[in-house]
C-alpha cells in the first residue's frame, strides 16, 4: 500500500501536464464486500457499519464507499474509502482537496454543506456546484442545469470503474479487499495515461511526416 501511495503524486502530475483540468467533480459510489442476504453471514466485514444505502437507487449495500475526486479529463486525482454506513460529507471533509485556484469542483447533493462551500469559496478560492434540491435555500435553477451537465464526465469514470472490476472481487481480508480495490482505480488512470501517451506519439509522427518527408 505506501508503495501505490507513492505513486499517486508523479502519476496526477504527468495526468494533468497531458490534459488541462478545467473543473473537477467530487461523487461517492458504492463498493459492495458482499451481497446484502448475506451480509450477516459476511466474514471480512462483519460490522453492522458497513451496510449503507444509496438514495439514487433505493437499495442497501453491504460494503464501502469510494469517494472520487475526478478531474475533467478523466483521471482520478485523488480517492478515499469509508465505511457504507458513513455520510457523504466525510469525502468532502476528510479528503486533501489539492485543487488549482479557480477551477470549478462539482457535487452531488449529497455534499450539500453550506459552511464547507462558503471556506471553500473564502479560503482555497474554488466555487462549488452543488445539485441542491429544490427546497433548498440556495437552491438556483440556472446553476442546477450547469452542475447537472457538466458533472456528467464523473459518471463516466465510475462506469469505466465498473467495467473493470469484476462481478466480485474475492477477498481473504479486508486489507486484501482495499488493496484490489485501490490497484482497480490505479488501472484506470494508468490506462488513460496509455491512451493520451498513444494520442500525443501520433499527433507528433504525423506533424513530422509533414514537416519532414521522407522522399
């Protein structure tokens, strides 16, 4: 685990020298250890934190959340995993948010915290979108719309995730289970380097072919 640890700065800087990160989106998804019938009978993770509920689809999950930090450009600028029984706000509260001034950072409404926006705002100089509810008291149609349609590149990301990972991931531990966990999420960045790395050696053989024909 440090050795992937220690990964993670090199790999977010060659990220975002490849693509320029205009907005990042912050989103908590589900991990399942195993399937809820059996979450009594679950021995890695036997806790009764562990069962958590997702609103968007309105079913219990016995496991983990992940909270992403994605940037625009696909990659996974930083990550944290928590109990499912915890709130979503713990992402937001617990997570190193080392993101440029003046860059945008998309939430679910389930971050909704109107203190941790206004110090966000004052001090790191970011401006969240929150989709609020309506009964919200900042609640503003027009920014409803925009945080709505460009936080969509995060759902993206969590649907490559899914496409990765396998129907279960087989675990002893629950150390083993993180530890398979946090190598998918690595796979995926590492897999976006590879295609932005072919995309720039093929701009740049054909920029040279043209500059430079071979008779």
């Amino acid at each position: 685990m440090p050795l992937l640890h220690a990964l993670a700065p090199p790999r977010r800087a060659v990220g975002e020298a490849l693509q320029t990160c205009t907005a990042y989106a912050l989103d908590t998804f589900p991990m399942p250890v195993c399937e809820h019938i059996r979450a009594n009978r679950c021995r890695i993770a036997p806790d009764k934190a562990f069962r958590g509920y997702v609103p968007a689809h309105h079913h219990y999950f016995h496991g983990v959340k992940v909270h992403l930090l994605v940037a625009s450009g696909g990659f996974i600028a930083a990550f944290w995993l928590t109990l499912g029984s915890w709130h979503d706000l713990t992402g937001l509260y617990g997570m190193a948010l080392d993101i440029p001034c003046g860059c945008a950072l998309m939430m679910d409404c389930g971050y909704t915290d109107y203190v941790a926006e206004d110090l966000l705002r004052e001090a790191e100089g970011l401006e969240g979108y929150p989709v609020r509810r309506e009964t919200s008291v900042r609640y503003a149609g027009c920014r409803q719309d925009l945080a709505v349609v460009k936080r969509r590149f995060v759902e993206r990301v969590g649907s490559c995730l899914r496409s990765l990972l396998p129907r279960r991931v087989h675990a002893v531990t629950l150390d083993g289970f993180m530890l398979k966990l946090m190598c998918f999420i690595y796979a995926h960045n590492f897999n976006l380097l590879h295609k932005v790395a072919s995309w720039v050696r093929a701009k740049t053989a054909s920029v040279s072919a043209y500059l430079y024909p071979t008779n």
